[in-house]
C-alpha cells in the first residue's frame, strides 16, 4: 500500500514525538515495548497513529490488522486531496488534523508536557482521531462499518461522537470522557470541548438539528449546547450551563439557564 504522508524530515512534529519516545524509554524502560511498537518501530506520524488506534480499538471480530488497513486507507486518501481548496470542517487531510490537534493540546493544556505524551496517553485526541476515520467511512457510504466503529469509540474511550459529525482542526478534546456530539453537528478550528459536553439536538426535530460551533469557541465541563443553532467565533460557554439560542461572537454564557454575560459585566467583577 503506497503512502503519501510527509517525510520525516519534513515533519516537525513526527520529530518530536519520536524524540520524546525515545526519552520516555529511557526514564521508564517497562513502557519500551508499547513505544517501540506505537513510535519507534513505525516509518511515519501516519502509520504510528494508525497502529495506535487500531490496537486500541480492535477485538475478537475485527483484529488489528484489518483496522490497521483499513484506517491507512482512510488517511492516505485524504491526505491524496489535501491540496483541494478548503471547504471546511470535515475535509482535508486525516493526518494533518491530528498534528494540528496535537499542537493544540500542548499550547492549551498546562498538564501536557509534549507531544508523545498527548499522543499516547490522551483519549480525547485518540478518540477524535478515530472520529475522523470513522467520518471517512460514512462519506464514503460504508455506514454500518462507521457505525461500528462509534460503538467502539465509546466502548474504549467513553465518549460518542457520531461519524457524520464535522470537525475542525486544531481541536481539543480534554479529557474526553462523557462528551456526546450528535450526527449534524460542526465544530470548526481551534475549539475546545472540555468532559462531559453534549453537542445534542433537542430531541423535537429531525433533520439538520445540532449545534454549529465558530472558530475558537470554549464549551465547559458539563455543558449542553442543544438544537440547531450557531455560536459565534470566539464564544465562552461555561460549565454545566444549558444553551439553546445562537450566540453572537465573542459572547460568554454561563448558568444552567444560559444567562448571557457581557464583557462589561465580567470586568465589573473583576
């Protein structure tokens, strides 16, 4: 199977993560089989991530080879059109999201110290990762095996994103655990969905009925954001709040009722 991934020379964060590899084997040799198998052992960032989540996410009926392949086709056919003109979340390249979404993590997160550790040990990047492949299938009509594949996204990684489900680059999912994103929803560049967020409809309508997310928007711990309805660039929701009315840019919400706080409000308090 013919690759058309980066060279490693060519790629800064394959450099790095197989140099923090290497560290990390040499503070803690019990981890050198799994590194070794995940990183150093594999050519390029595309086939050690690959080999990653199908191991992760293999079982009896479907073994690791078989995702394996199955996963390097999805990344290989969408890196082939990654020079297409952009068209929006959901599209372009499978392996240059997840390096735009490792960046991400390690800018973001003050609890991640490099990229081997994010790639390794972070649900929430691998979980998305395997959303990606999962949302190639689905375009592709193989819908069943997206399907499957959801199920065992939440199976391992405990959170449920539908594969029709359109994300961005440079996204980070922290932690990971108990976020819900529905089938018609879109997160776009640089957002950050901390646990237990639900992307949801409102259970009323059918159709195109979840949320839209602009570029670099914040979605607390816990928060519901419900219906098909648009929140602006740069938006704040806090923790636990509920919101079902679309929001302008640059708007912080906050409260289980959504209330919305102004800039001058938030620097009153200050």
């Amino acid at each position: 199977m013919a690759s058309t991934s980066k060279s490693p020379r060519d790629d800064p964060i394959w450099t790095s993560l197989r140099a923090g590899a290497q560290a990390l084997v040499d503070k803690e040799p019990l981890m050198g089989g799994f590194v070794y198998a995940t990183i150093l052992n594999q050519p390029t960032f595309e086939r050690a991530l690959g080999f990653l989540l199908a191991s992760k996410i293999a079982n009896a009926t479907i073994l690791a080879g078989q995702w394996n392949d199955l996963i390097m086709d999805a990344m290989n056919a969408t890196n082939e059109g990654k020079n297409r003109e952009y068209n929006g979340p959901g599209t372009g390249s499978i392996g240059d999201a997840a390096r735009a979404d490792l960046k991400a993590i390690v800018e973001r997160d003050p609890a991640c110290p490099s990229y081997t550790h994010a790639f390794c040990f972070f649900k929430g990047f691998q979980g998305l990762q395997a959303q990606r492949v999962a949302h190639w299938l689905w375009g592709h009509q193989r819908k069943v095996l997206a399907c499957k594949m959801q199920s065992l996204i939440s199976e391992v990684y405990g959170m449920d994103l539908h594969p029709a489900a359109r994300f961005g680059r440079g996204i980070m999912i922290d932690h990971g655990h108990g976020v819900v994103v529905g089938e018609t929803a879109v997160v776009d560049d640089d957002c950050t969905l901390l646990h237990g967020v639900t992307l949801g409809g409102t259970g009323k309508v059918r159709g195109d009925r979840h949320p839209k997310l602009g570029k670099r928007v914040v979605v607390g711990s816990n928060a519901s954001v419900l219906g098909n309805i648009k929140v602006g660039h740069d938006c704040k929701i806090g923790a636990g709040a509920a919101l079902m009315h679309d929001l302008p840019p640059r708007t912080t919400v906050v409260g289980h009722k959504g209330r919305v706080v102004t800039k001058k409000q938030i620097t009153s308090k200050l």
